[in-house]
C-alpha cells in the first residue's frame, strides 16, 4: 500500500491516471459516437400545417324571429355553426401511395386549427410529388390539389404546407 | 462499492475522494458552468442570422479566452450529468432511498429533468446544424403531447425564425439553471452542513482536468443551421442528447414511456418496502441542559432548541421525528452521557430508545469485568462497519454501536479506570459513515478538536482509532493483533488511569 501523501509520486501519477481517464471519459462521449441520423442518399418531405378549415355545415339567414330574440347588438343575419371539417389529406410520391390520414379539428367545440405533422424519407433524386387536401366536408372531391416534378437533392428537406393565403397548398 | 471507494482512498485520501463527494462535484460542475455562462452571455450575439457566427468567432478568433470558456462550459456541463448519475447509482445501491431519506430522494427527482432542459436548450443556442436537429427533435417529441395548438416543430420551418426565438432561449438557458439551483437547494434543505463544494485538491483537480481537456479537444459548432438541409451524420453529445436517437429508434410515445416510467420509478422507490427505521431518539428534559451540542452535531437538522418548560433562560433540544435518522450521534455528543455520574441508572440529556446510554454502560462493565488474559482491550465497534463483534475473545470486549458517532468520548476513560487496557475504536471508513459525520465527530472528539471531547489525561498509547469498512475484517483483525502486541510491550504504567469504580466492578465480577 502506498503512503497517503499527496507529494509521493505514484499518488501523484495515480492521481493523474484518474483525471485523465475521466478527461477521456467526458471528452469522448461529448461528441462520440457519431450518431447517423438519416441516409446521406436520402431526402426528407415533411408534411406540416396548421390551418382552419371551412365551416362543417352551410350558414343561413336568421327568421325575424330568431333575430328578434337576440340583443340589438347581436343581431347579425347570417349564423354559420361553429364547427370546422376535418381536412383530409392524401399524398402520392411517383405514382404510389406514400400517405393518407385526416386531421380534425382542434378545440372541444371543434372550431380551432387542424394540424399535422409527419416526416417521410424518401431516396434523393426525381420524383413527382402529388398532394390532395379536402379541407370542406360538403365537397366530395379533394379541393386542394397540388402535382409538380421535382428534384430532391440528398439531405434536402422539402416541405409541404396547406396556406389559404398562399394559394393552398404549396411546397417550400 | 465500498471496495471501488476505499480504493480511490489511497489515491486521493478520503476528503478528497471523488465516489465520496459526487453530489460536491456536481455541485462543482454547476458553479463552473454558471460562471463560464456569464461570459458566454456578454459576448453572445442573439440575432438568428448572427449567433452562430458570434461563437465561431469567439471559438476560433478569439480562442484563447472564449473558445476556453466555451470549452470549460460544454465539459462542466457533461461532467455534472456524468457525477448526477454516478451519484443517483450509489445512493441507490447504498439504499438510501427510503426512511427519513425519502425527501432527498424524491426532491432530486426534478433536478434530473431540470439538467436536461438546461443542457439541451445550450445546444438549440449554439444554432447549427446539431442544434436544429436537437430542436426539431424536442419539438417532434413535445408535440406528441396535446398541449400545443399549433405543433412546436412549425417553429422550424424555414421563414418562420425570428431574432425573438433567441431572445427566449437565451432567457430559458438562464432561466432554467436558476430554477435548478432552487431545486438544488430544495434537495439538501434535510442536511445539515451540505457537501456543495468539495475538498479544495478535488476541485483545483478538477478544473485543471477541464483545461486541459479544453486545450486538448476544443468544442466546436457544426455548419450553421439551415432550415432546408439536414445533416446525416451528427457528432452529438450522448450526456445530453442520447434521448433523440432513443426517440428516433422507438416512437416520440415511446420515449415519453420511458422517461415517465424512469421517473415514475424513481418517485416510488422509497414507497416499496424496505427495512424499517429504529425508534427516534428521545430527549430527557431534566438531564438536557440545552448545551446545543446535539443540536449542531446532527447531521440531519433533525434537532431544534427551544425554550426549556422548567428552566429559565435555558434551551431544551427537540428531536423532529420526520428527520430523525435514528443514528445515535447526538447521544454521543451529549455532555450528559458520561458514564462517570454516579447514578445507579444513567439517563442522558438525549438518548436511543433501542441502545441507552445507561445499558451500554452496563454492557461495558459486565464484558470488561469479565475479561482475562494478559491484556484486556475494549473495542467500540460499528454496526454499519467491519463486523467488529467477531473480535470478542477471552481477552477483547466488544461494544457494537448503531454509529460510532453514539459512543460519548468520556466512556473511553472509563473503560481504561474500569480494567481495560486499551480501547480501539472502530467504524465506517471517513466518507463512508451511513449517517455521514459519525466516523469525522467521534475522531475529533477523540481528538479532542470537538465537544465533548476526551480528556488530555486520557493515555493516547492506550487508544486506537481504525476506521474499517464492512469488507476490510481482515486489516482489522491485523489491527487488535498489533494493538494487542503494542499493549503488551506498555505494560502496567505510570500514566495508566486508576480504577475510578471499583464499586462497579466487584459488583460484576
């Protein structure tokens, strides 16, 4: 057993064999392994919006009646309900199916924002990207429809957004 | 762990040790970390087109300072998650986890998640390409909760970023550490005198460790975040950012899973069943002359002095039951607990129910008296320590204590006047004691550096301190033995205390 002081030399060297190796152990795990996230040869679409959609049922002109009950200051003519539909959302990459879901309408009276999110990875390289939303339950058909080629680099990220005041849908 | 423990003993002596004094090191990488942040702060510019290029300056230009500084951060920052779990794992296998422990235990729980969003936010500031995965990730993570109305990751598409995002970060990055130390101090508020800084050679140890690790493998930014390209391949930090492979491997639910079973875990350990506590010590009114050495020996603030009912201008220590770690160390630092009073039942100032005073002093009479052989030694023994209880011969008397801290000094004195030849004192290893100052107090008492303390006239040849941990049975055996002989080479000498009670001893023998 060696002497305990802390001028002996091997306390010494034992003492920085112990630093270093907990040098080493915090200096290689602050940035090793490297963590491979996604394929170098790989591109990532992102579907992502946040968006309210039309109004679930039609407005109506309010009877004489109906306004008569309400306060002068509330007597608009025309009621809409207050529910939102849900926006349906279909996407085909190259012809074949790469995602359909529906989004519904956030809040306890489902009048707020639908949103999304979902990441696919997808081979960089040509591809023809089509997206159809319905975003108006009393329309049958989708009534955002968007197709386009396109070239994916690799580890680019293209995005797709639903934004009424930028035409519907667009792709960034 | 004792075993690891005791070994790092011999290199960097037990005040030192670092397995001993994880939660001061972490306490240690806190402050390194908050103080290299301050710097950080002045010379941070938070504008989102600016703040990547403002530490690439001062990381590459102005290396010698700022790329230093930005060094010591990121490795203080690793070195505090390092130690925090190191610290959770031993006092997990110490188990100590339960009883009057359970409030250190559970309050520690938060700081865990409190480390993370510190550490995780530092990197979102660092603004390139790994902190823009780190905050896609999160936000990924925290949307699968439903608590956004409009999902976190739409923070992070391109055109969305303004200066104001870093404004808040900023505010986060200083905001959370400091809701941290709070949580910290919450979590040492049932120990007295707590560990925060460690011994002034671990620490200059420590730091010097960092620079040199600083200089030798200085922390540098990936490319600058751009919101339309991602980055294959990371060079992340797995203290901190292990959860977002862990997350990408299962699910955003599943890694909510499991940080929520971890955590659920860990707030429910001290309910599953565990060995139960020994009764609280209980104060004695008429004995306790409200001398507050109770009251600053206990290592768990479990003491409070108030005013005492029968005696004006005196305190009378009140003992909390809550905090109360049923260790004895405030019977040993009793006045009171002299076993030299005369009274036929000793009854002390504060005492354990479950090991009185009184009945030690009779067990130290009967065994001594009962002794025969050449050399007659009385060993004060642990229970928590090397089972000291397998020394008792024909020749040796053993007095097992739930701490050593419960022996009072004077009972050494009067196991010399009353037939022994020696004592030896024995009990965890420093550091090491379960109650944390029982091994520190009994040696100053002894020492005669802390009240109450032994008497000078007490022969030092004829006392022997050895602090053993459970496995080390062997030294101290290795120990008595030498003891044994070196009271043989003394003899019946000059300095060697009288009889003080022969009344006693008859009465025994």
């Amino acid at each position: 057993m060696v002497s305990k002081s802390p001028t002996n030399p091997l306390v010494m060297v034992a003492q920085a064999l112990f630093y270093g190796l907990f040098a080493v152990i915090i200096g290689y795990f602050s940035t090793s392994p490297d963590y491979h996230h996604l394929d170098p040869d790989t591109a990532l679409i992102k579907l992502s919006f946040s968006t309210q959609a039309e109004p679930a049922g039609e407005c109506r002109e309010r009877t004489p009646e109906e306004l008569a009950k309400l306060a002068p200051n509330m007597r608009a003519a025309k009621t809409c309900p207050r529910e939102r539909s849900p926006i349906r959302v279909s996407i085909d990459l190259d012809g074949k199916h790469l995602f359909e879901g529906v989004a519904p309408p956030s809040g306890l009276s489902k009048d707020g924002p639908s949103t999304l999110y979902r990441r696919f990875e997808v081979p960089a390289g040509e591809h023809t990207l089509s997206v159809k939303m319905n975003d108006n339950v009393r329309i049958a058909d989708f009534n955002h429809v968007r197709e386009e080629k396109m070239t994916l680099k690799p580890a680019q990220i293209l995005v797709i957004d639903l934004r009424k005041d930028r035409g519907g849908i667009f792709f960034e | 762990m004792q075993r690891i423990e005791s070994f790092f003993d011999e290199i960097f002596g037990a005040a030192a040790n670092p397995w001993r004094h994880l939660g001061a090191l972490g306490f240690y990488f806190l402050w390194i970390a908050l103080a290299t942040g301050i710097y950080l702060f002045i010379v941070l510019d938070t504008g989102i087109e600016e703040i990547h290029a403002s530490i690439e300056y001062y990381t590459h230009e102005q290396w010698w300072l700022g790329g230093i500084v930005r060094s010591l951060h990121r490795y203080a920052a690793d070195g505090l998650v390092l130690v925090m779990l190191l610290h959770i794992l031993r006092e997990f296998l110490y188990g100590r986890f339960h009883g009057f422990r359970w409030y250190s235990w559970i309050t520690g729980v938060p700081t865990l998640w409190l480390v993370y969003a510190s550490g995780i936010g530092g990197y979102w500031l660092v603004w390139d390409q790994l902190g823009l995965f780190s905050a896609i990730a999160s936000a990924e993570w925290f949307d699968w909760l439903p608590i956004f109305n409009t999902p976190a990751t739409r923070n992070f598409l391109p055109g969305v970023l303004t200066d104001r995002f870093f404004t808040l970060l900023v505010f986060l990055h200083i905001g959370i550490p400091l809701l941290l130390l709070l949580a910290l101090w919450v979590h040492i508020q049932r120990v007295s005198q707590s560990d925060v800084f460690p011994a002034r050679s671990l620490a200059l140890g420590t730091l010097a460790m960092l620079l040199v690790l600083a200089l030798a493998k200085p922390t540098v930014s990936h490319g600058k975040a751009d919101l339309t390209m991602f980055s294959p391949v990371l060079h992340i930090d797995w203290y901190y950012l292990f959860i977002h492979p862990l997350m990408y491997a299962t699910s955003p639910g599943g890694l909510w899973a499991i940080a929520g079973a971890l955590t659920l875990l860990l707030l429910i350990l001290p309910l599953l069943p565990h060995p139960r506590q020994g009764p609280v010590a209980v104060v004695d009114p008429p004995n306790c002359n409200g001398c507050r050495r109770c009251f600053v020996d206990c290592p768990y603030g479990a003491i409070t002095m108030l005013p005492h009912p029968d005696k004006p201008g005196h305190e009378l220590a009140r003992v909390h039951p809550e905090l109360c770690a049923s260790c004895g160390i405030c019977a040993g630092a009793c006045p009171s607990s002299t076993p030299f009073r005369s009274m036929d039942k000793l009854v002390t100032g504060i005492d354990m129910p479950q090991q009185p005073v009184g009945a030690l002093r009779a067990e130290m009479e009967r065994k001594i008296a009962a002794l025969r052989g050449q050399v007659k030694i009385a060993v004060f023994g642990c229970e928590c320590a090397a089972a000291s209880s397998r020394l008792e011969s024909g020749d040796t008397a053993v007095l097992n204590l739930m701490c050593s801290g419960l022996l009072p000094p004077s009972f050494v004195e009067y196991a010399l006047r009353g037939g022994a030849d020696g004592v030896l004192v024995t009990g965890c290893r420093e550091g090491s004691c379960a109650y944390r100052f029982g091994t520190r107090w009994t040696e100053e008492r002894l020492n005669g550096r802390r009240e109450p303390h032994l008497r000078p006239s007490v022969p030092a040849e004829r006392l022997r301190l050895d602090w053993a941990d459970r496995h080390e049975m062997s030294h101290l055996k290795a120990t008595l033995d030498d003891f044994r002989q070196h009271l043989q080479t003394l003899g019946a000498d000059e300095k060697r205390p009288r009889a003080y009670t022969p009344r006693r001893i008859v009465q025994h023998g």
